[in-house]
C-alpha cells in the first residue's frame, strides 16, 4: 500500500465510511535517523480516530526508539508493525514478512515497539509464511499474542505468493481459532459480498480491506451496508467518482506538494477509471498529468465524454 493510503486518500477513504485507517509504512531507521522523506507519512487527518501508524524493521532497539517518535509525532492511537510486506527489498533485508523466517526476533521486536509505544496498543500484521512448504501463520501469531501484541491481522498468502492466486481463507480461520486476541482478516476482498464473506467465513473480527479500495473508496461504505443487512448502496455516477478523486489529489498535493502528488495520481486516476467504457484515451492523457491544472483539464474531458456513456 505503499504509495497508495497517503493522507489525502485515507481522508476520503474515512469519509466514505472506512472504521479505522492506517499509514503508509514507514521505516523504523528512517525515523531514527530523524529523515525528512519519512516524517511527514506520520501526520493523520485532524479527525482520522481510530488510526495506526505502519512501521516496519527488524532491529529491536531501533523499532523501540522509532515507536516512541511515532507514536509523539503522529498521536495516532495504535502502532502496527508489518511483519507481512512481500516485496523483496523490504521482506529480502529480514523486515517485513522476512520476520516469519526469524520468529525469535519477531518476539523481540514486537516486545521492543510495546516497550516504545507509551501505552498505546501494538498490533501485528503477517502472511501465512514465507512459502507453502513453511506456513508458520499460526505458531507464530500465538507467538505475537504472548508477546503483548493487541490484534493480529493475517494476509491469506506466503512471501512467495506476493499477490498471485487466491488468498487461503483457512488458514486466518486457524488463526482466529487458535488466538483469543481479535485477528483481522485480509486477502481478496473486493466487494462488499467479500467482506461479508471473509468475516463469516474465518470468523474474524474485522475485515482489512488493502487493493480492493484501489480507486473504489466506496467499497468502504458499500461494505458497512452489507453487514448491517442494509441495501448496498451504488457507486455514484462518474462525473462524482471523478470528483472525489480530484479531492483525494488536491489534499495529497497539499500535504505532500503538487508535483509528488500528481505523480502519483497517474496510477490513482487510472484506478479511478477501471472499467469505464472507452476511459483508454484519457487513462492515456493521465499517465502524462504532472500538475493540478493537467488534472482539472483531463477531468472536464472525461465528464464531458464519458459520463453519459458510463450511466447507460
């Protein structure tokens, strides 16, 4: 999610209906070392309660100290460490889910982020293992849960996987059933019926929802709706969906500055259009966007062509 659950997108995210968001990941050394690059991923909304700042590292002492700054830093009201992130540079180096290799120092890591938190809940996020011949998903969740950790949130897949397949919903149902801390659920929910599977299904207490919200903020409310046995309500029309994500861009461009934010909404936008009829023309001009004004340009473009097209 790096890249993608920056401020401006949780705030519309927490808008249409989101329980409890958490950061971007942020680098335990980075913070140590005091680099400018990383602080300004620990800012939260002015009302983003419930929320949890994203650590990550595999050093014990330097995840205590980071905790501490964090949890100054950003008041947030929860610390998670992600123990789950596959990608080789972080999960290769021994961070992220090269933690489920080294459960010895996974303990002593979480124990040194509750030590650094000052009071504030620690959670742990994982994988099912680093491969299908090592799942260790729930020895080492019980492992987090005598350490200290608050919550244990599983991702249905192994390091190796990274996203490929299908998420395995039994093994976070072994999870759930092994712990007596809540575990949250991840891994293939793209709708609201999702959620309400994956939650029936495992057991679990919540429900984390990671790609599924890619340029769908809406699944958020669509999801609350289905739970609560409500009709799910529709997504709006496209000339709204475009309107909600020039918001989540002008928020990222001030928080972040207008050029960082605009390269990044190439891929947003993009999200933001999938499955729209005939969208390639302007997925094509978005991949050039580089201020807001291109943003606003290609916007009236697409309300004025696609609009009607995408409501038929």
């Amino acid at each position: 999610m790096a890249g993608v659950t920056d401020l401006g997108f949780r705030t519309v995210c927490r808008e249409l209906g989101a329980g409890y968001t958490v950061t971007e990941m942020v680098s335990a050394k980075a913070l140590c070392y005091q680099d400018k690059k990383s602080l300004p991923l620990l800012q939260l909304g002015e009302d983003e309660h419930p929320a949890a700042v994203q650590l990550f590292g595999s050093d014990p002492y330097c995840m205590e100290q980071a905790a501490g700054l964090a949890a100054e830093k950003s008041g947030a009201d929860i610390l998670d460490i992600n123990m789950g992130c596959p990608v080789p540079k972080v999960a290769n180096s021994g961070d992220g889910s090269g933690l489920m290799r080294r459960p010895d120092l996974a303990v002593r890591v979480a124990e040194a982020v509750i030590r650094g938190a000052g009071g504030r809940p620690v959670t742990v996020k994982i994988r099912l293992g680093w491969d299908k011949g090592s799942i260790n998903c729930v020895e080492f969740a019980k492992a987090m849960e005598q350490a200290g950790a608050a919550a244990v949130a599983v991702h249905g897949r192994t390091k190796t996987q990274m996203y490929a397949g299908t998420a395995n919903w039994d093994h976070i149902k072994a999870v759930k059933e092994a712990l007596s801390i809540p575990v949250i659920a991840n891994g293939d929910v793209f709708s609201a019926a999702d959620a309400v599977r994956i939650l029936r299904y495992t057991g679990a207490d919540m429900a984390m929802i990671g790609r599924g919200c890619f340029g769908n903020p809406w699944i958020f409310q669509q999801a609350a709706a289905a739970l609560e046995g409500r009709e799910i309500p529709p997504l709006p029309p496209l000339a709204e969906r475009c309107d909600t994500a020039v918001r989540q861009f002008t928020l990222s461009a001030a928080q972040k500055g207008e050029h960082i934010a605009c390269l990044e909404a190439r891929k947003h936008y993009a999200w933001y259009l999938k499955g729209v009829p005939y969208a390639g023309y302007y997925k094509e001009q978005i991949s050039r966007v580089s201020t807001l004004a291109d943003i606003y340009r290609v916007t009236e473009g697409i309300k004025r062509d696609l609009s009607d097209e995408a409501g038929r």
